[in-house]
C-alpha cells in the first residue's frame, strides 16, 4: 500500500519537479566538495568490512541452554552473513557510478568546444541511483554494527544475571535440618558437596539458625535496591539499626558466613562490652580476640613501685622484663625517670604559586612577634592543649608548618590537628593565595621513622637511668660490667650504624613497649617512633655499671583511643597512672606512663643483654618458648 500510495505522489509532476529539484541540489553540493571525503570513506569502508563481513561480531561467552536461546531475541547471523555481500557489492558499484558520473560532468563543464552539446553521456537516473546506493549502503553498516554491539552487550548483562542467580543457590542461607556443610577452601563449591561424603577435616559447623526477625534483617542485608544497587541495609548500620550490638556482631557473621563460606567457629562473641567500641574504636565488627596479659615487676621509678601489665604472645619476654625489674630495683634509688619534653606535632603542607610566596609565610611564622597570635588562635579549639612551638620547613613553593602542642593526658593527635584547622584559617586570612595540600603532610612524623622526630622529638621525650652494682651484675646476671659495655658498644652502637639504623640504638625496646601499648589501650602503630632508643652502658669509677636509656618520641596517653575500654583502664590502674589517680610528685597520668615504660625498656634491654653475654639466650628461648 506504501508502495502504491508514493509512486501516485511521485507520478504528480509538481511533486516529482520539487523531489528532482531538492535530490540534485543535495548531490551537486555532494559533488563539487566532497570527491575527497568519498575516497576517504571508501578506504574506511573497505577496513571495517575486513573486520565484519566475513564474521560478523557474534556475542561472546559459552551457549546458554536451548531453553533460553529459544526465549531470546538474538539476531539472524546467517542473514546478515548474505546481506553483508549483497550490501558491499551494491556500495562499491554505487560509489564507482558516482566518481563516474562526477568526472563526466566536470570533462563537460571544462570543454569549451562543446557548449552546443547537451549532458547525455551523463545520464542523471544513473547518477542519482548510485548517490541512493551509498547512502542506504552507509546506512545498513551503521546499523548492522550497532546490532553487533547492543546484542554482546545485552548477552553480558544476562550472562551477569543468570551467574548471580546461579550464584544465588548457593549463596543462600538454608533453613534448620538442611544445611548443607561448607568447605574450608577459599574458592566456593562449583557444585554442591553432600554432607555425607564430605571428609569431616574440610567440614566446618553449618550455618546458625535465625529466627524470624533476624531472618527478616539479614534479607535486608542480602536485598539489594533496585535503583540504587545498593543493600537496603548496609553491614556497617546494624548496630545503628537494631540498638543491641551483640546481636549486630550475630547477624554480621551469619552474613558472611553465608556469602563467604567465612569460619568463625574460634572467634569469640560472647562476653564483651561492644557498645563501647561502636562510634570509637572500630567498625564492621565480628567478635574480639583475647590476648594473655602477663605482668612485669615491681620496678622503682623515681621512688614508686610500679607494675607492668604487658599484652604479649613471645614467650620468655616477660619473665627476662621481670628479671631486669629485679636487678634495677635493688638499689634503694632505683631508676630516675625524666619527661624532657611534651608535645604532640601535626605538620600540614600548604602551596603557593611560587616560592617567593612561601617564603614570606616561612619568614612570618619564625618572626615570634607573631606566636602569640598562632597560639591564641590554636589555643581557643581547646581546653587542655597548648601550643608550644611552630616549625617551618620550605620545599619549593610549599610549606610544612610542623605545629607542636602540650595535650596533657591525652595522646593527642585529634587535638593538635582541631587546633592546626584553626591555625590554618587565621594563616588563609593573612595569605589568601595559600593552599592546603594536606593536613598531614608527613614532617610530624607519625607511624614512621623520622630524624626528625629523633632529633626534636614528638610526644614525651624521655630519659631515663640507673646505677647497677657489679656485685649485682655477677651474682644475678652472670655476667661483668666489662662484658656488658663492651657487647652494648659492638652491637647497639656499632652494629646499629653499620645497618644504617635510625633511632634503633637497642637490643629490644619495641618488645616492652608494645606489649605495654597494647595492654593499656595506647595506638600499637606508633609503637614504629615511640620505640626509637638509644641504649648506653658505662663502667663508673667504683666499677658498677652505669645504664640509660633515652627516647624522644614517646606517643602515649591516658585518656582517648582505646584506653576507654575496661580491661585497658584496668592495666592503667595496676600502673597508677589512670586519669583519676593522683601522685605526691603531681605528674599526670601520660607522663607517669611514659616513664614506667622507659623503666620497663631497661630492665628488658639489661636483662636481653646480659642473656647475650652469657649465650643463655637461645637456652632460654628453648625453654620458655617452645611447647613440650
């Protein structure tokens, strides 16, 4: 009927004078500005035939059952295959006519002798088919190629849906009475494993039965948003949403041990208090893990017997910490222990334009006409910190403004970077074209081994030593005064530079330190700076032996981060120094830990030392470190 009704239209002779008028004005612009554009396309044509002609793109991936392939929509490969040679025939016989007929018109227009002669060689039905020929050709490829793509991509999107339904078969949890075992392995099952065959060693305990409004959560869980793809209930928000934090810990486990074949068979849940670490101390939680806390001493620091609750697994670490506890105490003085100084450190890294720039702001923070105006500003974000000094080191055309602050009990780190913010706005005032690169722009330096911290310090900066009697060192120790000092020089001093060491002039010290850290809730990251020691040994004019031990980058404190928890508050407790504990020398908590564990330094370098020099070290090891 289409067909019928256009070649009435076209038989009508106005329609047919506009068409013929519209068609050879299209052409002749086509003509005389394009002959390039036409060998260009040919050649890029001529390519992507290469490419698809022969093959067409089919989608890729394995065949999916007859079932599906009956119910899909896929294209008609072997009719393309035909209509590509049929089509790509058409298209160069086509073009060829157009170039033909093109360089007839322009020999005629070009003959001057020939003006009396009319077109006919060029015959315009032929020119304007062959023009009809290459635009439907063009037409078909650009078709036919987006076939190709939109067919392999709506193949990818089912193939991905029928794997995660695949999936889903085993991903779900089973009902009571019907829970399939599940492997050990970290690969999922490709097909499911009967409980019966399975060797009891890769079996582990099937998964836990939920009742219905746990059951209810955990498809919330699982479910996901239909706009967004997103779980309708994040891990992250059970605690937030249910109001009862065990039950969060439950659910989560259940859930990955659901979608992860993930054995929490030995990992503890019960028994401990999750809603003080919600918000705080940790995220995404799914149970706790117990470690034995062991305890050192006493040890006379500045003229108090103080314990050491250490967290270890090492064997043998605390009963060497204990032996050396013992030596240092039995002189009445015992071991002296001095803050040096006090300051937690954060130093941002700003930008300018150009150094010139960032000079003037180097020159007004060393001008300390302008301290009190950075200190006053640093100063109003809070109530205990104090800023104590500002460093500034130039890099170009930035800046690293290492800002130090007094942050009494606390460790500090949350403060001293509240109260840079404040510093850096009041700087923004004065210097607008400044840029903040980063807060932290690694010149604090924090959880890594800086000279910088080595040299100026970071946190407590402490000193500490104590004067051991050589009747002392031969009848406890085994060992000599002359023996002692000579393997301290050989390996902490000597053996250390050769390994290029930097701050680990010691036998040990992040042993004590850590196991200190971890039992009084302090950040058992830092431990990397705060463990930098220098030990020393020297014999004194009455032949005793004289030891110290000096660390200047000591990060703890007594109130924040973990030491909140019960069983961290309770190690701080058995040490004196919880935040509520006063002393007749009015040190606060943070400074009286930092010289309890300077103490508990020495007594384990003292005591690994002496093991080293009496080649008892390994013995001991055999004997308090290894299962019978």
């Amino acid at each position: 009927m289409l067909i019928v009704l256009a070649a009435v239209a076209i038989s009508s002779d106005g329609v047919r004078s506009v068409l013929e008028e519209t068609f050879a004005w299209l052409v002749q612009v086509l003509v005389d500005n394009t002959q390039e554009f036409f060998w260009g396309l040919l050649l890029l044509t001529c390519f992507c035939l290469l490419s698809y002609i022969m093959e067409p793109e089919k989608p890729k991936g394995e065949p999916r059952a007859e079932s599906r392939n009956s119910s899909s929509n896929k294209p008609r490969w072997e009719v393309f295959r035909v209509t590509n040679y049929i089509v790509s025939a058409m298209f160069v016989v086509s073009l060829s006519l157009l170039i033909s007929n093109q360089n007839n018109h322009h020999a005629i227009d070009s003959s001057s002798t020939s003006t009396s002669k009319s077109p006919s060689s060029s015959n315009p039905m032929v020119f304007y088919a062959s023009a009809c020929g290459c635009i439907m050709s063009l037409t078909y490829f650009f078709a036919f190629f987006a076939v190709g793509f939109v067919s392999n991509q709506v193949h990818e999107d089912s193939s991905e849906d029928e794997k995660d339904l695949d999936d889903s078969k085993w991903k779900q949890p089973k009902k009571a009475n019907a829970s399939p075992a599940i492997a050990t392995s970290c690969q999922p099952p490709m097909q499911p494993i009967a409980p019966a065959k399975a060797p009891a060693s890769l079996l582990t305990p099937p998964l836990s039965t939920l009742d219905a409004d746990d059951e209810a959560i955990y498809q919330k869980l699982t479910t996901k948003n239909p706009v967004t793809g997103r779980p309708l209930l994040a891990l992250h928000d059970l605690e937030k949403t249910l109001q009862d934090y065990e039950r969060a810990v439950r659910l989560r486990r259940h859930y990955f041990e659901a979608q992860s074949q993930l054995d929490f068979t030995h990992l503890p849940i019960h028994g401990y208090d999750y809603g003080k670490i919600y918000g705080s101390n940790c995220e995404v939680v799914v149970g706790y893990v117990p470690m034995p806390v062991g305890l050192a001493g006493p040890i006379r620091v500045n003229g108090d017997m103080v314990y050491l609750p250490m967290a270890t697994t090492e064997g043998c670490l605390i009963a060497s910490t204990n032996r050396g506890c013992k030596v240092l105490s039995m002189d009445p003085r015992g071991v002296d222990a001095i803050i040096l100084a006090d300051a937690i450190t954060r130093a941002p890294c700003v930008r300018f334009e150009r150094a010139a720039e960032a000079a003037a702001l180097k020159a007004f923070l060393d001008d300390k006409a302008n301290f009190d105006a950075l200190a006053a500003e640093f100063n109003s974000t809070t109530r205990y910190g104090r800023m104590t000094s500002v460093k500034t080191i130039q890099s170009g055309r930035n800046c690293y403004v290492r800002l130090s602050c007094n942050a009494g009990n606390a460790m500090g780190m949350n403060m001293v970077s509240k109260g840079t913010l404040a510093v850096l706005a009041f700087l923004k005032s004065l210097f607008p074209s400044m840029e903040l690169v980063a807060i932290s722009g690694n010149v604090c330096t924090d959880k890594k081994s800086a000279a910088i911290n080595w040299i100026d310090g970071r946190g407590k900066s402490v000193v500490a030593d104590a004067v051991v009697k050589a009747s002392v060192v031969e009848s406890v120790l085994k060992t000599t005064v002359d023996a002692l000092v000579d393997l301290n020089i050989q390996k902490n001093f000597v053996g250390s530079a050769m390994a290029g060491s930097l701050g680990g002039f010691n036998a040990h010290a992040a042993n004590i330190l850590t196991a200190i850290y971890l039992a009084t809730g302090q950040d058992p990251a830092q431990n990397v700076e705060s463990s930098s020691c220098m030990t020393n040994m020297e014999k004194t004019a009455d032949g005793d032996l004289y030891m110290s031990v000096t660390m200047p980058s000591m990060e703890v404190g007594t109130v924040g981060g973990g030491t909140h928890l019960a069983p961290q508050q309770a190690c701080l407790g058995l040490m004196g120094c919880a935040p509520h504990q006063t002393h007749e020398q009015g040190e606060s908590g943070a400074r009286r830990l930092a010289c309890a564990i300077a103490a508990g330094v020495m007594a384990g370098e003292l005591s690994l030392l002496a093991a080293l020099a009496t080649n008892e070290l390994v013995k001991s090891h055999m004997d308090l470190n290894r299962k019978k």
